[in-house]
C-alpha cells in the first residue's frame, strides 16, 4: 500500500467517526425530556388590591368547603381578558429549585445549560417566571377611569382601617363569632360574600347574588318577598366555624354603606309613613305610648302615625322600650369591618359605578348590571340630602347633634361629611 493510500483511508476513518458522534449527540439531545428545560406554569391569580391569603384551611372534599379547586390555565387566561381596565393580575410566585452554588456540575448539567444558552426560547420562558411578573389585562387597555375606581376603593379602606386602629385598638384580638358574621350572604360560585345594610340597596344586591348563583336568570324575575323571606341565599353564620373562617379567608368581602342620615330617614319613610303589619304594631305601639302626651286610642292601637321627631327620641334613649333594628343599627355593628378585613366598600352615592367595578373584578357574567329600580313604594322619590334635611329640621340643634354623635363611627370609618354646619 503506497503512503498516499494510507493516508486517505486514515482521513475515512476519521470522517466516519465524527460522523457518528455527531449522530450520537443528536439521538441524545432528541431524547432529553423537554419540561427539564422549562419551569412548570402554577395556575392561580390574585388580585393586586387585595392582600394574598391561603386557600388551604379546609381540606379537600369537605362538605363545607365551597370550590376549593385551583384555577386551570383556561380560567386563567379568561380572569386576564375580562379584567376590568387599571388592573393588572399578579401570578404567583415560581418555586424555585435551590442550587449548591459550590458544588461541581455534572457533564450531563454541563451539556443542558450549553443547550439553553443555545435555546432562545427556552431563555425567554425562564425570564418570563419571575415572581414579579404582570399578566397585563387584554384586550381592554389601560384608563384612567378603572385606575380611578382602584384608587377610591384603596382611599376607602385605607380611612376605615386608620379609624379602627384609633378607636378600635381591641377588635383585631377578637375571635370571629357566628354573632358577627351573621348579616354576611355567601355565593359559592363566585366566592363572595355580601354584608347586608339595609336602605343602601340591600335588596338589589341580594338579587344580584342570586343570579350569580344560578338561582334566577335576571334580577327583574325575582320578587320582593323572594329575596327578603326566602331562603335561595346562605348566611355565613349557617356554616361550622372551619366553614367560616375558610370563606373568610378566600373569598371577595364587600359590603355597601349610605350617609347614615340619609339611611335613618329611608328607614323611617318605609316602615313608618306606610302600612306595615310589623314596624306599626311592634315599633309603632311602643314609641307613641312612651314619646307622645296624650296618644289618642286609635294611635295606641294601631302604631301607626309615628312622627319623625318621636322616632328619634326613640333611636336616642338608652332605655328604648323596644329593642334596636337592622334598618338603622350602625354599619359598625351590623358589619364588624373593624374585626372583618372588607376586600370591597362600595358606597349608595356611588352604585353604579361601584357596582360595575366590583362585577367586573369578580368577573360576573357580562349582561349582569346593577339593577337600578326601587324595591318597594316605586312612586315615591328616593330618599335625597333635600329630603333629610327636610326631617332633620324637624329636630333641635341637640337632637341633631346627638344623633350624629349615635352615628359618629359610621361618619368616621366611611369618611361622610358631617351633614350640618352647626355639628362639632
């Protein structure tokens, strides 16, 4: 064999090796498991104005414990794209695998991180998992007006919080009692609860509540004694106290307020200037023989006729000869916002965009709006700042002020003004 023929075998040889190396490599890099090369998505979402909770204290299959499965990704990309505008949805954190910095990589470890490098891709995936990564509401856009509402509501806990930190330093100590939660409607499909104020559009928001649970198609099909006698809604005091404490923790809290004079006059023009087959005989009869010199008989019998002036006389006595009514207890009581952290507070003033935003953070379904229509005595105009100054002129300078006094926390924790220049 002549040295030139040698030397081109030798240069064969060669070739067939690196050839069969770089297939070798090939099959290798066919065979990796892709998931190796890109962290596992971890399907769930939090609003950014609402503080993290757990979603773990009831376990799974309990028969209280509402849905307690995470979101899938389909659910995901849904709660983005209905987002209400100014709000972005913050995924959670990653976990991340902990690395011995120290330690020598393995050929294996080695060969996966010269791939990623190679991998755009791939880099881009492990960019994107950062903790600190936004999923930007789509399709709707940035504006102001969402922003706004987002910021009101912030304003709004961030003035009840300071007013039960000053003159409720001991209500965060307390437990949680069936007594205080027992005006707050549960709705399980949409994981909210609703805190019940009467005269601040109660009725409507429990009809509200009822088409998101699937009981009725439209708010207009559902009538007054439905909502208010029936028992379609839950109360949260229903559930055991692990029931309890879960949805507390998990769910969307809201509840809705009125200026509280505002809300005394709209309780007195309902139940006292209508018939009434239950404020008249129990209310009626006790204030008119207790506030009124010389009751006729006719008024002793009946309870009907109570004056503005002698309800508040009522409202104002320590020793009420009857006891006091959801329709015109405190917010302060009736809710507990000092012991119970409200996600949402939405205001009578303001319903419907309020209403509106708070649909749209839950995300109801789109044809669901806040009706808007009066639930009892429709003819007669609603309860306007005109109208209680109207009654309150009815008052002394004292009976006014301490009547706002009896209201002061409501004034206080919602940030109303006070609604007489002569108040101090």
């Amino acid at each position: 064999m002549t040295p030139r023929a040698g030397a081109m075998r030798l240069a064969c040889m060669f070739s067939s090796i690196l050839l069969f190396g770089a297939a070798g490599l090939l099959l290798f890099i066919s065979l990796q498991d892709p998931t190796e090369l890109a962290p596992q998505q971890v399907p769930g979402i939090k609003f950014n104005i609402r503080p993290q909770q757990h979603h773990n204290d009831l376990p799974p299959g309990s028969s209280q414990d509402g849905d307690l499965k995470a979101p899938t990704e389909r659910a995901t990309r849904d709660l983005s794209s209905r987002a209400p505008r100014g709000l972005n949805l913050l995924v959670p954190d990653q976990p991340q695998p902990r690395v011995n910095r120290g330690a020598r990589l393995r050929p294996r470890q080695r060969r996966r991180r010269l791939l990623i490098k190679k991998m755009p891709a791939a880099a881009a995936i492990l960019t994107n998992s950062s903790a600190s990564t936004f999923v930007q509401p789509a399709p709707r856009a940035l504006d102001s007006y969402w922003v706004g509402l987002q910021r009101r509501q912030q304003e709004r806990k961030r003035v009840m919080q300071e007013a039960c930190a000053k003159y409720r330093a001991s209500s965060s100590r307390r437990a949680v009692t069936p007594r205080h939660v027992s005006r707050i409607f549960v709705e399980d499909r949409h994981r909210v609860l609703y805190c019940e104020v009467p005269k601040a559009g109660c009725s409507n928001w429990k009809r509200v509540l009822m088409v998101l649970a699937g009981l009725a198609s439209s708010t207009t099909d559902i009538q007054h004694n439905t909502v208010h006698y029936g028992s379609a809604l839950k109360r949260l005091d229903t559930f055991d106290r692990q029931g309890i404490l879960h949805r507390l923790s998990t769910y969307t809290k809201m509840l809705f307020v009125r200026e509280p004079f505002e809300r005394l006059v709209s309780a007195f023009r309902d139940k006292f200037e209508h018939p009434n087959s239950y404020y008249h005989p129990v209310f009626g009869k006790a204030i008119l023989a207790r506030y009124r010199a010389n009751a006729s008989r006719e008024a002793l019998r009946t309870g009907s006729g109570v004056r503005f002036p002698e309800f508040v006389q009522y409202l104002l006595d320590v020793h009420r000869p009857v006891g006091m009514d959801i329709h015109w207890d405190h917010v302060s009581r009736l809710c507990s916002p000092c012991l119970i952290d409200y996600d949402f507070v939405g205001k009578f003033e303001s319903m419907e965009d309020d209403a509106n935003f708070f649909l749209s953070l839950i995300h109801a379904p789109r044809n669901l709006t806040f009706p808007r229509f009066k639930d009892r005595h429709s003819q007669e105009a609603r309860t306007t700042a005109r109208i209680t100054h109207q009654y309150f002129a009815q008052l002394s300078t004292l009976q006014r002020q301490r009547t706002y006094d009896f209201y002061y926390m409501d004034y206080l924790m919602f940030n109303y003004s006070k609604p007489f220049a002569d108040l101090y």
